[in-house]
C-alpha cells in the first residue's frame, strides 16, 4: 500500500514557498493546487487512483465515469452518499437500469480493449505484452484484455506506453543512460520506461503535491531504487553516474544536476506555463548538454485566464516559444498526438487535437 508521509509532503511545500517564483505553480496550476492539497490532506494517498475528484485526472491518473456502477458497490467499507444510496437501491430493484449499466460497462470494456490493441499493434516487438500497471494506488479502470495472459492494464499506462513508441521511432533507447522528466505527475510515465529499461539513471522533477505523490508511489513500486526528496533537498550537487535508478528533485533543485542527461521529456506541462518560465526552464535544460528534447505540447496554447487567479494561463506558450528558446536544438520531429481517456465526467474518447509530439535533437550531434 502506498504510504502517506506528511512529513515529507510538508517540508516539499515549506522548500517551495522559499524558491524562485519561476521555480513555483503557475497561475494555471496554482488552481488546481488550491484544490488539491486539501484532498490529499483529507483522504491520503493510498487510494489516490480510486478517487472521484476530477482533479486527480489533471495529472495522468484514468478514472471511470460516473454514469458506469461505482466501485463501491464491491466495497462493503465503502461510505454511501445520499446519491450513491439511491443507485445501489436502483441496481437492487429496477431491471432497466440494471440493463442501462451493463451495457456501459459492456461499452467501457470495449473501449479499454480498442485502447489495448491500438497500443498493440504499434508494437512490433510486443514489449507492452511483457509489462503491467502496478495496480498501486488502487486504479479503478484495472483491466485484462487478454485471456491468455493476466496483465493488467489502466489507459494511463496504455497512454504513456503509446507516447514511448512514438519517441523511440527516432530514439535509440539502448544508448540512453540517463533521462529527465519534467512534470512527472503520479510517476506513470517512468514506471514504463523504468520496467522497459531498467538501465537508464531517471530523474523526476516537479512542484508539489504531484511530487510528493510520484515520489511515494515509486517507492511502492520500485522499493530500494529510489532516491527521495528529503536526501536530494540536502545535497549541494547531484552526479547521475552514482545515484540509485530513480531520482526525485524539486524544480527549484534543477541547477544541482551535475551529469549531461541524454533523454529530456516533458508532458503537458509547458503548455500550463507562461513563456518566461518555460525559457527558464530550457536555459537550464540545454545547460546539461541534453542530446534528445522530447515534448507533448499544445503548440496554440492552452486557454487565458480571464484574471490572475482563475483558470488558465496568463500567457500562452505556442510552437514558436519552444523553437525560440532552445537554440542548441533542431525541431527533427513534429506529429499531431492520439489520445485516448475515459474521466470521471463521463467522457470516452481516442482522438487528436492540438497537442503535438516534437522531438528535438542538439544540433551539433546531427553534424557528426
């Protein structure tokens, strides 16, 4: 079980309010803090995979929508809502509405095994075959698409299996040795590439809480092989060639990075800042002689807020921004991304929108 660690999580947010301003949320994410922190507070995080809080969904964790039979109803420690009574009487007594959730659980299992064999049929090495979703943290979209095999899989996993098949269409993972990741959310995306490649030295980055919850749940699944917060918060330098496989920095503890990082890759995180940060944030990046620049992004931006304080970002980063601010990096790859989710609001889809794979390479390796 994943366990809480206020201690831990306190001492993230003291650090934080002492750091640079470009080192904390943005107005963008400061929103969604303000509702976060008070959740994770209240309820833990063992089970943070299981919650109904859409807010969770925000970074990487798949959930299942609230029109599909609630995982309560499995659960007899479970704590019924006036609403969640209501329907547990309904799933009892009325046999249309027991024939209504069938059929969105026949339609959500459905769905989760198109997810499976798109992923699938993608790789030809049938790697995704070999690897599973922990299960930590309780997901309630765990499933197995495959009679013959037992794996278990949640569309976050399968979604972050799929972003690794594209960058490794131009990418050499077997000459890696080290990759960060900036806005690592709950650890989804180094769970795959750790389980794949357990030689690469991975480092992740971010703001808390979302620090705080990867840096617990990695722990739970990769015991003994991560380096946390609290021993990373009080080195003066971090060397990648001795450190354990897995290590956890604050944003604000970027610039203690000694080793060159081969791999950089960040995930719907720059689209949710403004371009001051994001450039501060490259300069630093490009500093560690990073070969492979790797990013998921909006190239419009997202949405502007209508004032400081409510949601959006108060500027938007576009396509230009990334090109603008990493000099030492040519733009080798573009491609429109596929994305498949199921939320708690009760949507379902696989579709492409603005967001956008692009891969960049240090120039002067592509003189060689």
């Amino acid at each position: 079980m994943i366990q809480d660690d206020y201690y831990l999580l306190n001492k993230m947010l003291e650090d934080m309010e002492k750091a640079h301003l470009f080192f904390k949320p943005t107005n963008y994410w400061q929103v969604y803090q303000n509702k976060l922190l008070p959740i994770i507070k209240r309820e833990g995080i063992a089970r943070f995979r299981a919650s109904d809080c859409k807010i969770f969904s925000s970074f990487g964790v798949s959930q299942i929508p609230k029109t599909l039979t609630r995982q309560w109803l499995h659960d007899k420690q479970a704590d019924f809502s006036l609403v969640d009574r209501i329907t547990r009487a309904l799933l009892r007594k009325n046999s249309f509405f027991i024939r209504s959730q069938k059929q969105h659980m026949e339609t959500l299992q459905a769905f989760r095994n198109a997810c499976f064999y798109f992923v699938l049929q993608g790789d030809k090495d049938k790697q995704i075959l070999s690897i599973a979703d922990s299960g930590y943290g309780d997901p309630q979209d765990l499933f197995s698409p495959l009679p013959s095999n037992n794996n278990k899989y949640t569309l976050s996993f399968l979604r972050y299996f799929h972003q690794l098949q594209w960058v490794r269409q131009f990418v050499d993972f077997s000459s890696i040795r080290s990759m960060l990741e900036l806005g690592c959310g709950y650890g989804g995306q180094i769970e795959v590439i750790k389980k794949l490649y357990p030689n690469i030295k991975l480092v992740l980055c971010d703001i808390p809480p979302q620090l705080y919850v990867s840096e617990q749940y990695l722990k739970q699944v990769f015991p003994n092989e991560v380096t946390g917060y609290l021993e990373t918060s009080r080195m003066d330098k971090i060397d990648l060639t001795h450190a354990k496989p897995i290590t956890i920095i604050a944003t604000w503890d970027l610039k203690k990075i000694i080793a060159p990082v081969d791999l950089f890759w960040s995930s719907t995180t720059f689209q949710e800042m403004e371009p001051v940060v994001v450039e501060n944030y490259l300069n630093i990046i490009q500093s560690l002689e990073t070969s492979f620049i790797y990013l998921l992004q909006s190239i419009k931006g997202k949405r502007v807020a209508t004032k400081p304080g409510e949601m959006g970002v108060l500027e938007q980063t576009i396509l230009e921004h990334y090109i603008q601010y990493l000099p030492n990096h040519l733009l080798t790859q573009q491609e429109n991304a596929v994305f498949f989710a199921s939320a708690v609001d009760g949507k379902q889809y696989i579709t492409s929108y603005d967001v956008y794979h692009m891969l960049f390479q240090k120039r002067s390796s592509l003189m060689l």
